[in-house]
C-alpha cells in the first residue's frame, strides 16, 4: 500500500499498546470496522510506527496534493506526550496541517487523562492538544470492549471522521480554485504575520549559548576546588557542602533556562505555519522570493545557535554528583525538560533551513546577511 492509500495515521507509543493488552491497535481495529459499517466507506489507517518511512509517508501526503491529505491520529496518554519522538511528530503534523488551513487534520484521542493538558499550559504539546477537537476516551478505556458505551463512543468517533472529511475537502476545492491574484494576495498576508511575530522570536533564539557558558562557568569553579579539597585529604563533609553551593549555583541557571526554552519552542511552534505557508506561496510565485529575506536573516541568525559549540558541550554533570543533593536533582530537572524544549525548536528552525536551501540554494541561505 503506497502513501496515498492511507486516510489516517495512527500515533502511538508501543508500550501504552503492550501495557493495555493491545488495546491501542484493537480500538484501531474497531474503528475501521465502526466506519465501515456506517459509512459504508473503508478508512484505512496506518498504525505502525516501526514501519520503514512511517514519517515520511505523512509528509509526503500533507506535502503533497492539497486535496488528498491524511487525518493524524495521536493516542495521547503520560507517556505519548513525554515521548521526543511523539512530540516532535505532532508538532510538526500541527504545523503543516495548519499552513494549508486543515487544522482539523489532527484529531487526538485522549486515552489516559494527562496533567496539565490546558490551552495555556507553557508545554507547548500539552497547549497544542488542549485546543483541538480531541476525543475524550479516559472513562471508556476500562470498560469492557462490548459496552454500549464503548460502541456509541467508536461510532460518534467514526461518523465525526466522515462529517470531517467532507469538511476538509471543501475547504481543499476551495483553496485549489483559487487565482493566481488571490495566492499572491495570500503571499503577502502571510508575510505580514511573519513579520509581525519574527522579532520576538529572534529575540528568543540566543539565549542556549549564554546558559551554557554560566554552565560552565559554575561548574569548573566548584569542581576545581572539589579536587583541591580530594587533593588535601579534606573532610567528605566540606567535599559534600561544595557539590551543595554547586547546586544552589546552577539550579537558578537551569530554570532560567528552562522558562526561555519554554518560550522559544512556543513561539517557534507558533511561527512555524506561517513559515511553510510562505515558503510554499513563494514556490508558486518565484518573483517575489526577496518578500523571505528578513525570514533568511532571522533563520541563519538562530542556526547559528543551534550548531553545537567548539569542544565539550554547555551542560552537563560530572558523573556521580546529581544525587547528591535537592538543589542538583531539581536542576538536573530543569535541566533534562529545558533541552526538550530546545531540541523541538530547534528541530523547526532547521527544517525551515533545509526548505529555504531547496528553495534558493545553501548560498543565498548562508550570505544573504550583508555586514
């Protein structure tokens, strides 16, 4: 079965399936055959992460013809929304769904009630789930697969996929019969809203390297005098009150740290859509491919944040010490979350690249800037 073969995609975690004795893939199962029985369609749904070009299938698809797009269907549970790979999925499927206009495409399905999922949570995934049109399935799980309340719940689910199918291809008629004058017109609101969001975001972008040097800073400090205090036979106890002060140095660093992490991948996240409309429009409209050049300067700006810093990197502790005490266990923490955050956004940040390298070629990605 090829890419276009597939209505929905089904994303999961494999031990949420293996820990409810597979009860992830049968309520899959259940809601082909539910869709099926009522509609009179078949929905066909690609539900196995491990598959070779599991992304890429669903790229393709969103990539490709407007009107012939995919449903992402994430099975949102604790361990779904702390997955990397979960999260880095549904950001970006969010983000491209949104660029054409097809929020509707993601359709999650609450299955285990996760903390913290409201619209303004500063997890950027927790905010993003809360605002869609997500199925709440967390009192159905335990009940018997039979239940009329199981089946009605499968039913309601199969015939709102049906009802947002129709609803998603007219929106795609409508925006494949659009004039050339009216994309152009989109280019150009597009850009506006990039613009209006690129400088608080390009203020957001510099912040890991200047962490990562307080970092440091700290932890050579305490650790030299940790290995004078080894050196001199000092007691364990004033060898334990230094890793103590270390502690209290860096956890501040660590949350600051984490509060603008939290911030870049937001507004990363938030900026990502108009970026894939833009770059699309501009494919359609080549001569009006300077309209990107503010975009170019602020995407080699944050690139150069991301490349990793000449020799040892910015974080991290030296082996045996965080569970020593409170104050590095919470800045380990910190520390562990922020670099999620880091990593989602940065991960956008170079996909924009690579588009922009497509679109131009790497020279006028990398020189454009003129100093």
């Amino acid at each position: 079965m090829t890419a276009t073969d597939f209505d929905a995609f089904w994303s999961y975690t494999h031990e949420d399936n293996d820990r409810s004795r597979n009860r992830v893939l049968k309520l899959a199962e259940s809601l082909k055959d539910e869709f099926a029985l009522s509609t009179g369609d078949e929905l066909e749904l690609f539900v196995d992460k491990d598959s070779l070009g599991w992304g890429d299938l669903w790229r393709e698809r969103i990539n490709g013809a407007i009107g012939d797009v995919p449903f992402f269907i994430p099975i949102v549970t604790p361990k779904f929304v702390r997955s990397e790979e979960c999260r880095r999925e549904l950001i970006e499927f969010s983000g491209l769904a949104k660029s054409r206009g097809l929020d509707k495409l993601l359709l999650p399905i609450l299955y285990i009630d996760v903390p913290g999922l409201k619209s303004d949570s500063d997890d950027v995934v927790h905010a993003l789930i809360a605002r869609t049109q997500y199925v709440d399935w967390t009192k159905l799980r335990l009940l018997d697969p039979e239940d009329p309340r199981v089946l009605q719940a499968i039913n309601d689910l199969a015939l709102k996929i049906k009802e947002l199918q129709n609803d998603v291809a007219e929106s795609s008629l409508r925006e494949e019969t659009k004039t050339a004058e009216e994309t152009e017109d989109d280019l150009r609101e597009t850009i506006r809203a990039i613009s209006e969001r690129l400088e608080r975001w390009m203020e957001s972008v510099d912040f890991d390297k200047i962490a990562g040097a307080h970092w440091r800073a700290a932890v050579d400090e305490r650790v030299a005098r940790v290995n004078r205090l080894i050196q001199t036979r000092a007691p364990e106890n004033a060898v334990f009150s230094t890793f103590v002060q270390l502690g209290k140095e860096l956890l501040p660093i660590a949350l600051n740290r984490l509060e603008k992490a939290k911030s870049y991948s937001r507004l990363t996240i938030e900026l990502d859509p108009f970026v894939n409309t833009a770059l699309r429009l501009v494919q359609m409209h080549r001569e009006h491919s300077g309209l990107l050049n503010s975009l170019r300067d602020g995407v080699n700006e944050a690139y150069l944040n991301i490349e990793p810093p000449t020799g040892r990197s910015g974080f991290g502790f030296p082996s045996g010490v965080v569970d020593r005490n409170k104050h590095l266990t919470d800045a380990d923490a910190a520390l562990r979350a922020a670099t999620t955050f880091v990593m989602e956004g940065n991960a956008i940040v170079l996909e924009w690249r690579e588009k922009l390298m497509a679109l131009d070629g790497p020279e006028l990605v990398v020189l454009h800037r003129t100093y």
